[in-house]
C-alpha cells in the first residue's frame, strides 16, 4: 500500500515506499511534486500513481491542493503566470513537464472536465466538433459527424440532443451541459480525462447520471476525479488519495481509504470531524 | 470507441506532426499580427509626435540680430522730456533701420536700403519703445539691442527657406544674402528664445504671432468649463446613485446621459450658437460662452466617472454611517463623498483635458475670429489654443507650418501635465475594498 | 465690477446669517446645543439659506434677462428712420452702441451717441433695482429666518429638502441639454425645409450651397442635395473603420491574451494617448504630413492621388479611433469568462484557436456593439475631415478623390460672417440633425447590444 506519511514527507524515503512494479503499473507517476504560486506553496512533495482504466478519486478539505495537484496532469497551471511547479510527473512514463512535450499534445490526451460547466457558445455539435477540428482528426465530414455521435452516444446525452444538434450548447440544463463537455473531452479520444469537481454544480438526479457515466468511461478512459463529496468519491473511484493542506497524507484503494485508514488524519476527515 | 481511439490516434506520425507544425505556425502568425497591430498604432503615434516636434521646436527660437542703436531724437521725432503717449509715438521702427544702415555704410541708394531694412521684423521697434517708455533718458545715448528679424531671414536662418538665392523658393536676394552672411561672421546674428512667441497674441505676421492670447482664451473657457461642470456633474451623480428613486424619471436621465456622452461635439457647437447666441444674445467669440458649450460637451463625462466611483465606495460605509443615526445627506457629504472624491477628480480632470484639446464647436460660437489682443476676462473676444492651431494651420505662410507645431506643443504639454495629475492622483489614491 | 461688490455684499450677508442664525441657536438652547432638534449650523445654514438663496437668484435673472431688456429699450427709443435700416444693419449699430456706451469708443453719428448715452443710463438704472431688490430680499430672508429659530425648528430636514431640489434641478440639465439640442436643430430646420424641400435635401445629389454675393448671380439659389455629403462621410468612415477595427481588434487581443503584464503596463497607456491627443492636431498632421507624402507616393506609382483625398483623412481618423476600439474590445474580451478559456485549453487549442474559434465567437455580440459606438465617433469626427478632407461635394467611391463630409459641411457653412437667416446657414443646421439622429440611433443600438452582451456573463 503506497502510503505517504504527512510527517515524513522526503522525497528519499517515499520514493522507497512505492514499488516499480506499482510505477510501471501507473499510467500517471508523479514523484516529489511540489507546485509554488508565488511565494505559497501550495503542493508539497506529493508522490501518487494513478493507475490506468480505474476511477482515482482526490479528496480533502478546501485549499488542500488535490485541485492543484489534478491541474498539474495536463499542466493546466501554466497558463497562471505566478505557478511553478518541480518534481518529476510523467505520463507513460514520459516527462510531462519535459522541454520536448507539446502542450498541445499533452492536452490531447489528457483532456478535462471542469467544476462548472463550460460548452462553448457554440451548437451542441459544434462544441463536440471542436476539439477533433482542431487536432485534425477527422479526414472528412462523415468521419467527424461519427466521432460527434460516438462521443454523444458515450457520454449518454445523444439521446437528448440528436434531434436539436444545432442549437446553442448554452441552452442545455446543468447536468446536460456537463455531459456534453464530458462529450467535448471525450471526442478527442484521450488517454486520461481530469476531472475537477464535475458534479458541484449540479443536483442529485444529473449528479447520479454523470457518476454513472463515469463508472462505464473506467473501461476506455484513466479518470481522476476532484471531489468534495466522500459518498461521491466511494461510488465511483477504485482508489482514493487523501490530501491535507498541500500535502498527500494517505493513497489506497478505495475501500481499505474508507473503512480501514491508516492515519488518523484521513480517519478524522472521512469520518466528518473535520473538513 | 475502442475502434475511434485506434482509428484516431494511429494516424502515422510525421502527418500529426506536420499539422502541429502549421498549427504553431499560425499560431506564431496570429501573436505576431497582434504585435504588428501594436506596432503600427505607436509607430503612427511616434511619427505623430516626431514630425510634430521637429517642426515646432524652432519656433521656441528667434533669430535676432545685435545693433548698436543710437537713440537720435532726430529720428524718433520726439523729444525726451515729452508725454508717454507721445513717446509712444515715435518712429521706433525708423531708429532700428537706422542703426542696420549704419552697421552697412557703404549701402545707398533707396531701393537697397529698402531691402537691407526688409531683414529686420516689422516688430522690431517695439523692444526700442519698451526702453524709452522705461526710461525716457536714454534718448540721445547709443545702446546695443537685440532685434528680431523678418520671417524670411528667420527661416532662412533655421534652415526652412534654401540660402542660395538662385534655388526656387528662395526669399531673399543676392544681396540680403550677402549681408547676412556679414552679420553672422560678425557674430551678432544668433538664435535666441522666442519670447514673444510665449507672450504675445495671433499676428497676420508670423514672426510676431504668439500664443499666449490663445493660452488666456483656453484657460478661461476651461475655467468656466470646470466651475460649472463640477457642482453640476456631482450634484447630478449623488442625485443618481444616492437618492433618485429607481423610476421611468431617472431611467429616462440616465439614458439621455449616456446618449449625450456620444453626441459629436459639434452639434453641441450648434446648440451654442441656436441658443447662447441667438436666443439669450450672448456675445460671440466669448470664452465664457465657449465654457457654457464644453459644460455641456464634457458633463456627461463627468457624471459618468462620478457615478462609477459613487458606485465603489463600499454599501456597508453607507449603512454605517445610517446606522449611526446620521441623515442621508448627512451619510453623502460626511462619508461617501470624501472616499469618492480622488475618482471624481480624476474624471473631471481627463474632462478638462477633453475640453482643452476640443475645437469643433469652439468655430461654431465664433472663436475662429482673428483676435490680436490677449483677452483679460471671459467676456472678452478670445480664441483657444486648439482653435489657434487650426487658424495658423490654414495660412498659407511657411513660417506658420512652424508657429502651428509649436502651438501644438503648448497644447500637448498642458494635456500632458493634467493626465499626469490625474495619473498621480489615481495612483495616491487608489483603494482596495 | 458693480456686479461683482454686489455678489460680495450678499455673500457676505449670507455669512452673516449663518453666525446669527448659529449664535441664536446655541442661545436658545441656554448652551446646552442637545435641547434643539437639529446641530446649530443647521440653523446657521438656514438663515444663510433664506437670506443668499433669493437674493442671488435675483441676479442671476438680471444676468440673463439684462442684455435682451436693455436692448429691446434701447431700439424701441431709436427714431423709426434709424430702426428701419433692416435687423442686420441695426445688429451692426447696435454693436457700436455697445462699444461706444462701454468702451469710449467715438461714436459715427449722433444718433448712435445718443443711444449709447441712453444705453448707459438704462444699464444703470436696472442694476441699481436689480440690486435693490436683491439687498431687500436678502435682508428680509434674513430677518425673517432668525426670528423663525426656535429649539424645535426642524432646521436639518429644511436646508436637506433644499439641497435635494438642488439635486434635483442638477440632474434635469441633461435633460434639458437634449431637448435644447432636439429643438433648436429641429426649429433651424424646419425653418430650412420651408425654402428647400426635405425630399431634395435627403436625395438630391447635388450640393452647392454658393454664397450669394449679389441677389441676380448665377447659381445664387444653390442647391442643397445632401447626398453627396453622407456617401462622402460614409467613404470616410468606412475608411477609417477598415484601419481601426483590424488594429483596434489586434491589439486588443495581444493586450488581453498574449502580453506580458509588464508590456501591457507600458503599451496599453501609450496606446490611450492616441485617444488623448486633440483631434485639430490629427487635422494638422493629415492635411501637413501624411497628405502630400500620400500624394507623391501616389504620383509615383502612376496614381492621381487628390492633396485632400478620403484615404488620408480616413486612415488618420481611423488611427485616432484605434485605442477606442482596442480598449473597448478588450473590456469585453476580457469579460469572457475564464471557464471557456479553460475549456479550450483543455482540449489541446493553441492560444490562437481558441481565441479566433471560442473567445471570438463569444464576444462578437459585445464587439459588434463597440464598433457600432466607433462608427458613431467616426460620422461625428469633425476636425479632421475639415482640415484633411476636400470642401468639393463630389459623389464617388474612390478614396483617392476629394470628398467632403457633414461635418465639413456644417462648419463651412457657420464659420465666417453671414445673415443668420440663409438657407445656406440653416442648411447646417439641417446637416446637424441628420448626423445628430444618425449617431443617436447608433448609439442606441449599441449601448443596446453591449448591455445584453454583459447580461449574458454576468
């Protein structure tokens, strides 16, 4: 059980505690992470695997850095100027931070979904279209019209729109526009798909279809999910990593997380003292 | 999806990187488009202020020529002990040919007199009868003066007029070249500041033309302009956002604000001359009216920037100070407008320099027309600087393409310093709720 | 001079009744200021109230109203020979009167002489009752106040419903400000359409507003199609929009997505001088500079290129509009919200893509709206086009020839001496409600627009 102590965070004796088996397993490794916004810092020599085709679920309380840490994956924090971020993170086993790695690219294929849902002022078709558009997936028309209704049909919303294909993607409800942009990521067939918080925005009924959806996207995608909700990370991850004012205190699957934690920490929160 | 996964992100490599390759190809033609948009905005700004102050810096220069002058009582037709006006009246300008001539002996004859006396200002008396008013005694002494010298000469000298007299354009002859090139070797022909440039009113003749009537006229009308738009902008902005209830009344003043803050500045110019001048007989070419017309140009202006720092000051100060038992009026005059005032001071300045630099319907009320005398009062006919600018840019004098620059400077420097202090003030003040 | 020690003496008696009506305050209230129901200097105030307010009122009416009085009594005193010598020549006598009766100036005839003597004595009487008056009322506004202070006066809430009528009144000069603007365009207009018909003014395609020197001159009547004049204003400002949309837009965008925080701290500033610089100085530089480099670069190239051609002055206007484009953009593309930003980026965009296929897209609306504004700006513009542009009413589309514009127009036709009552100088007026109506729809529309386009972020 890969477990990083908050006390004993150095990078040394963590890196001993995770077995290579466990890091050739990981289709996302990230070793003494630290993430700096300006002079706070915000991430702490967090070291956690994400392991592929499993739901790996982030929780703690707020400001604890697991929205920091999931914006690191697809390197989301560049485009805030004052962010730095050091340690090593790769995906396959490839630098993302690396000179060489195309940001572009990167996104690519780890795509994300976002706490509030954010379609473009675009049609619904268009929003799905966008991404493949862009990355040139598609050779012609019928190609792109199939990923579109793929990606629809993926997400669970293609029942609901096919008829309305070229209305605006602002019209949707909450929860049907949060499918879409789960749509709009799934499209350009990524590899990882971030998601941060995808269900605060919305009520119990779309929250209940999109986890559902996430649970069968497990198959053909890695998923990491930010959540504040413990029900929520429970039903729908594998493996759950507990994080604490900027530092990752406990990683495990998600059942031992929930009725066996090792630090009292993750006890204290799971069981709703705090947080 | 298994199959579109493979099917999409299988496509051979060097095709996915090619179209990376133009991707970032436009994407570095896009920020360099942006860069060139920037460029070309300062670029056109930069060759603005070049070409402007290339061409008025040397109207801040005179060139002027030293002579020894004797004050022949002979000559000035008047005599020392005799009454100012009548030592006003004397032949000053005759006393400066004089003493040209004198400097050039050897010159006879009256066609080239006349022409040795064409290189010096019809002005050039005038620094003469400034000493003999001061000091009625120096008639019949010999002084050595500095004189200003004619348009021709001056830009000749600048270097604007060619100084070979066979070349096309040149002003001055053979000879006026000859004794100009004399005065320079004998070292009593330089360029000196300009001080009838910052002193005196407009001229028909560019070397006596000045800006200052035009700097009086521009500061009247400004000061009129913030007198009545500043009691009126605030009033009407603590009416708005304070007290006015929320009703068709006040949506109906707030939508003819925001519409008279777009109104081009000449159909104010005709509501000045419909209703100052033909209706309340106002007088034209007054800055006082011309203050009237800019109130109304730049009240919008102001209102809005009052509204705007109204609205930032925080509603807790406001429920404070009611809470505190104190009256609405009370809660305005005590609390919210000492924190609003830096805002609206910065806007009201930045209106005021709206104003300085506006002419359009300043030509409607009649301040086009040509006004030697520095006004003394708002009353008095007057023109504003801008509107100097456009007068003295449509003479067909070369020496005014000079004097127009150089008054676009003096506009320029006092647009500049007000944006400063608006700038500053900001800066002083800036708060952070 | 007169005016100005009156306005002293009721100031002072103002401040006068405020340290009366102060000092009877505390007075009454033996000392003890919490027995009275307001803070003395409420009472101060209003006995200063009472005592400056009606009699400064007074004066400010004699301001206004005295020049027409003391005019209408001065002609009707005229002999009928002198007043029937026409409204123009009685201006121009009128004028010497005043100058002879103010300045000493001699007077060219003895009627004049005796009018300016009349004049004189008229100015001096009506000051000496506005005076009067005014010193009577604010004597009496005094008296009457202070006897009125007692400890229950409600003294605050008095001068508060003074000052909000004050408010009050402020805030209608804006209204009134429009409907001088609408009538007065609206009177000289009309009184212009009763000697050329509207349908010839909006359609006619010839404009010649000759000045007629003698009655029986060729061409006297002139002719007043002002159709030329609005292609022209639209050539220009279409000229003007085709360089300040592209740069304003460009700029906008490098100023909000690409810029360093530093380079926007300097270029932004610089970028608003443009704006801060008086439009006569454009004027200036197009008609000085930019003209005849046009027109040799044209000649050249083989073109014929006029010294006052459309392009020089709508490339210089279109310069000047540029930082109201840009900062107007870039208010609104930064009103996008960050989540699309977010959304694209997360998908694999570039910078580029997404701001020509989502920023874009979203702010368009917003966009449109403030160029609608710029375009309103540009048909307004008038130094420019006065200096810059041609006088010659020509209808053509090529930016190379001399056009002329509405402005223009309008200030050619105001700016010299001519009778008030021509139709070549009511024609302006005309001029000056069209582009008054034109820039207003405009801005209706867009102020509009830009207001749904935040409603939708908000």
């Amino acid at each position: 059980m890969a477990q990083t102590s908050a006390a004993v965070a150095a990078p040394a004796t963590s890196a001993s505690q995770n077995t290579l088996a466990d890091r050739r397993l990981a289709k996302v490794s990230a070793r003494d992470v630290n993430v700096y916004y300006g002079e706070k810092h915000a991430l702490k020599h967090v070291d956690l695997d994400i392991r592929a085709n499993e739901v790996t679920a982030l929780i703690g309380p707020s400001g604890c850095g697991k929205s920091t840490f999931l914006r690191c994956i697809n390197r989301m924090n560049d485009l805030i100027d004052i962010a730095r971020v050091a340690g090593s993170l790769t995906l396959d086993g490839d630098d993302i931070y690396d000179r060489k790695i195309d940001v572009v690219q990167l996104r690519a294929r780890v795509g994300m979904v976002f706490q509030k849902p954010n379609p473009f002022p675009k049609s619904i078709y268009d929003n799905v279209a966008y991404g493949p558009r862009i990355h040139g997936m598609a050779k012609d028309q019928t190609e792109l019209d199939e990923i579109v209704m793929t990606s629809l049909e993926k997400a669970g919303l293609l029942a609901e729109v096919k008829d309305r294909l070229d209305e605006a993607g602002t019209g949707l409800s909450g929860g049907q526009q949060q499918r879409l942009c789960i749509a709009r990521a799934i499209a350009v067939s990524p590899e990882v798909i971030l998601m941060d918080e995808p269900c605060s925005a919305l009520d119990p009924i779309a929250t209940a279809k999109v986890e559902e959806l996430i649970d069968e996207l497990r198959e053909n995608f890695t998923i990491v999910i930010v959540t504040h909700s413990m029900q929520q990370a429970a039903r729908v991850s594998q493996r759950t990593a507990f994080f604490h004012l900027g530092e990752l205190v406990e990683v495990g699957d998600t059942e031992q997380i929930f009725t066996n934690p090792q630090h009292p920490l993750t006890q204290g929160y799971i069981t709703g003292r705090f947080g | 999806m298994t199959e579109m996964v493979e099917q999409t992100s299988a496509p051979a490599a060097d095709a996915v990187t090619s179209r990376l390759k133009r991707r970032y190809a436009a994407e570095r033609r896009f920020q360099f488009m942006g860069m060139a948009a920037i460029a070309v905005a300062l670029g056109f700004l930069a060759l603005l202020l070049v070409s402007i102050f290339a061409k008025g810096a040397s109207a801040f220069v005179q060139t002027q020529v030293q002579l020894e002058v004797t004050f022949d009582a002979g000559i000035l037709g008047v005599a020392p002990g005799a009454d100012r006006d009548t030592l006003a009246s004397g032949d000053y300008l005759g006393l400066a040919k004089a003493a040209l001539w004198s400097r050039f002996p050897d010159v006879s004859g009256r066609a080239e007199k006349r022409q040795l006396a064409a290189l010096l200002s019809p002005s050039a008396g005038d620094a003469l009868r400034d000493m003999v008013l001061s000091d009625p005694n120096v008639i019949g002494s010999t002084r050595k003066v500095w004189f200003p010298v004619s348009d021709s000469v001056d830009m000749t000298n600048k270097g604007y007029l060619p100084r070979d007299p066979a070349v096309e354009g040149a002003r001055l002859n053979a000879a006026q070249m000859g004794w100009l090139q004399s005065l320079e070797d004998g070292g009593v022909l330089t360029k000196r500041f300009n001080w009838q440039f910052v002193t005196t009113g407009d001229s028909r003749d560019p070397t006596q033309a000045g800006v200052w009537g035009a700097v009086v006229g521009s500061f009247y009308s400004v000061l009129v302009t913030l007198l009545l738009s500043f009691p009126l902008g605030v009033a009407t902005a603590v009416y708005l956002e304070e007290f006015a209830p929320k009703n068709r009344w006040t949506d109906l003043i707030e939508v003819n604000i925001n519409n008279l803050a777009a109104v081009p500045s000449i159909v104010f110019g005709l509501l000045g001359l419909a209703v100052f001048l033909a209706v309340f007989g106002l007088p034209r070419s007054a800055p006082m009216v011309g203050g009237l017309v800019l109130t109304l140009m730049t009240l919008p202006t102001i209102i809005i920037a009052a509204r705007a720092s109204l609205k930032a000051v925080p509603p807790s100060i406001r429920e404070a100070a009611l809470g505190m038992g104190s009256s609405k009026l009370q809660m305005v005059t005590d609390h919210v407008l000492p924190l609003a005032l830096p805002g609206i001071l910065t806007g009201t300045i930045l209106g005021m320099a709206r104003a300085l630099g506006e002419s359009a319907p300043l030509l409607m009320i009649g301040m086009v027309a040509f006004i030697v005398d520095v006004p003394s009062g708002p009353m008095d006919p007057a023109t504003v600087l801008p509107v100097q600018v456009y007068l003295w840019a449509d003479s067909s004098e070369r020496a005014f393409v000079e004097k127009t620059s150089a008054a676009i400077i003096v506009l320029l420097l006092f647009l500049a310093v007000m944006n400063l202090a608006a700038i500053l003030l900001r800066k002083k003040f800036e708060r952070r709720w | 001079m007169q005016l100005l020690t009156l306005t002293v003496v009721l100031l002072l008696l103002t401040s006068i009744g405020y340290r009366l009506g102060r000092g009877k305050a505390v007075a009454t209230a033996g000392g003890n200021p919490r027995l009275l129901h307001s803070l003395p200097r409420y009472h101060g105030y209003f006995v200063a109230l009472w005592c400056g307010l009606p009699a400064l009122l007074v004066v400010a009416l004699w301001l206004v109203a005295e020049p027409s009085l003391v005019r209408h009594l001065v002609q009707s005193g005229l002999p009928d020979d002198t007043l029937a010598i026409g409204e123009e020549r009685l201006n121009l006598l009128y004028n010497e009167v005043r100058n002879v009766a103010r300045y000493g100036m001699t007077a060219s005839s003895p009627v004049v002489e005796a009018a300016a003597q009349r004049y004189g004595e008229l100015r001096a009487t009506l000051f000496a009752a506005a005076a009067a008056l005014a010193l009577a009322l604010a004597s009496g506004g005094l008296a009457f106040a202070y006897q009125r202070i007692k400890s229950d006066l409600r003294a605050r809430n008095r001068v508060e419903s003074v000052v909000r009528v004050f408010l009050v009144v402020c805030s209608t000069v804006a209204i009134f400000t429009t409907i001088g603007i609408v009538l007065s365009l609206l009177f000289e207009s009309l009184r212009f359409f009763q000697s050329v018909s509207p349908i010839e003014f909006l359609f006619g395609t010839t404009w010649s507003p000759q000045m007629a020197i003698r009655a029986d001159q060729v061409g006297s009547s002139g002719a007043f199609g002002a159709v030329p004049l609005f292609a022209g204003t639209a050539l220009i400002s279409l000229i003007a929009m085709l360089v300040a949309v592209p740069l304003g837009l460009l700029s906008a965008i490098y100023m909000a997505e690409y810029a360093a925080p530093r380079f926007r701290a300097v270029a932004k500033p610089l970028l608003e001088i443009l704006a801060g610089i008086p439009t006569v100085v454009y004027g200036f530089f197009a008609a000085l500079s930019m003209a005849p480099m046009v027109r040799d670069f044209g000649s050249s190239m083989g073109l014929s290129i006029a010294s006052e051609s459309a392009l020089v002055a709508g490339v210089v206007m279109g310069v000047m509009i540029i930082p109201f484009v840009s900062s107007l953009s870039d208010d609104i593309i930064t009103a996008v919200p960050q989540s699309l930003r977010e959304g694209s980026y997360g998908l694999g965009a570039t910078k580029s893509e997404t701001v020509k296929q989502v920023i874009l897209p979203a702010a368009l609306p917003g966009i449109v709206g403030g160029v609608l504004l710029a375009v309103s700006r540009a048909i307004g513009e008038t130094m420019i086009v006065v200096m810059a542009a041609g006088l010659s009413a020509n209808l053509t589309a090529n930016p190379f020839e001399a056009v002329t514009t509405v402005t223009v127009q309008i200030v050619t036709l105001l700016v010299g001496d001519q009778e008030f009552d021509s139709p070549k100088t009511l024609a302006a007026f005309a001029l000056g409600l069209v582009l008054f109506f034109v820039t207003l729809a405009l801005n209706i529309v867009a102020l509009h627009v830009v207001r749904k386009y935040r409603e939708q972020y908000d």
